[in-house]
C-alpha cells in the first residue's frame, strides 16, 4: 500500500498543475459549484465518475454506493438527489452502472457476504424477474453483463418515480434521467438508450400529484 505521505505528494504536483494551467481555478470553485450533472454510479474504484468523462472539478456532483442501486428508503441517496435537483437544479441525472460489477455479480449467488447481502437484495429480486431471459444467455459473465444493464434501467426508473424529480416536473423544470453503462475492459461509457425526461413517460399508476 502506498503511503499517506505518497498521496499527499501526489496531490501537491495534481493542485500545482490545475494552477499552472488556471490560476483562477480553485478561488472560482471555492465560492460555488454549478454542475449540471448528478451522476449516480457504483463505488467501484475502477469507475472513476470525473475521470471517465472528462469533466473537471465542479461539473460532476456525484452519489456512489455499492451497484448504483436507488432505493426509495435510503435517505443519503435521496438527500443528495433532492439537493441537486432542488438547490443546484441539475439538468441530467446519470444513472450509470459497469459491466462485470461485483454488486450485481454476488446479488445473482448464493454465497453469503454478510450485510452486503441485504444492500443488494433489490438486485436480487430483479434477477429472480428477469432469470427467464438471462438463462438463455450461454455464460455467467453473459448473463452478469445483461443484469448489469437491466439494473441500470431499473435504478432510472426510480429515480424518476421520487417525488423529489416529479415535483421538479410538476414546476416545469427541465431534468432528464438517463441510463448508461462503463466498460471496465475497453474503458467506453455508452448510453442505454433510455431516457426519462418528464411524468408522460411514467406510468400513469407511478405518476404523483402536484403538491
Ligand atoms: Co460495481
């Protein structure tokens, strides 16, 4: 393991080099933060958020928790989508998962982690609704990957189902849900395709009235 002191060196030389490039930089973004993203993704460490897509400090305001996963009952998650949809007012919100991820790879086994185990146990229930589909994929990691994705469709759908983004809606403020997926083998972050970008998209029966 590299030492603290290793880290402390490293971010000497990485604060010298923004500086020398913008000396403005760190003043402008210690009296405010405008990002227009929030990107919701796993805590993985080869999933670096900022890095990935090239967004310097500032742009990115970001919630990581084990397999991306959005549960209505989990008040860190939601407190930090609540606050960057009601206070910084971002214009997108990226759900993004990685393909190959541990989370989703242990929530379809039946090895026991300990407390992870409960974390992920949304996951799990996805996996037991959609087993139909993947058994008919020929490998593990096969069918690791599909539920890769089927969890980050599933993570948008929530997210938009909060009352905290139709309430955003109901204002007429624009906000858009996306979902999309990191490589950890090629390194290419893509979109799924699906995006949520107001309450005519959510099922009349997920739909919530104004305040
Ligand atoms: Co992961």
């Amino acid at each position: 393991m590299k030492k603290l002191q290793e880290l402390i060196d490293n971010n000497a030389r990485w604060a010298e080099s923004v500086r020398a490039k913008d000396p403005g930089f760190f003043a402008k973004l210690a009296s405010q933060q405008t990002p227009e993203y929030l990107w919701i993704g796993c805590s993985d460490a080869r999933v670096p958020a900022n890095e990935i897509v090239g967004l310097l400090p500032g742009e990115l305001f970001v919630h990581r928790n084990v397999a991306n996963v959005v549960l209505h009952t989990d008040l860190n998650c939601l407190s930090v989508i609540q606050y960057a949809v009601d206070v910084l007012k971002v214009k997108s919100i990226l759900v993004t998962g990685h393909y190959g991820c541990g989370g989703v790879r242990t929530a379809m086994g039946t090895r026991q982690f300990g407390l992870i185990d409960g974390w992920l146990r949304s996951i799990r229930d996805l996996y037991h609704v959609h087993h139909g589909e993947l058994s008919k994929l020929e490998t593990e990691d096969a069918r690791v990957d599909r539920m890769c994705e089927l969890n980050v469709l599933q993570q948008v759908n929530s997210v938009a189902q909060t009352t905290i983004v139709q309430n955003a809606w109901h204002r007429g403020q624009e906000l858009m849900i996306q979902g999309c997926i990191y490589g950890l083998s090629d390194g290419h972050w893509k979109t799924l395709g699906e995006s949520i970008a107001g309450l005519q998209q959510i099922p009349e029966v997920n739909r919530y009235q104004p305040l």
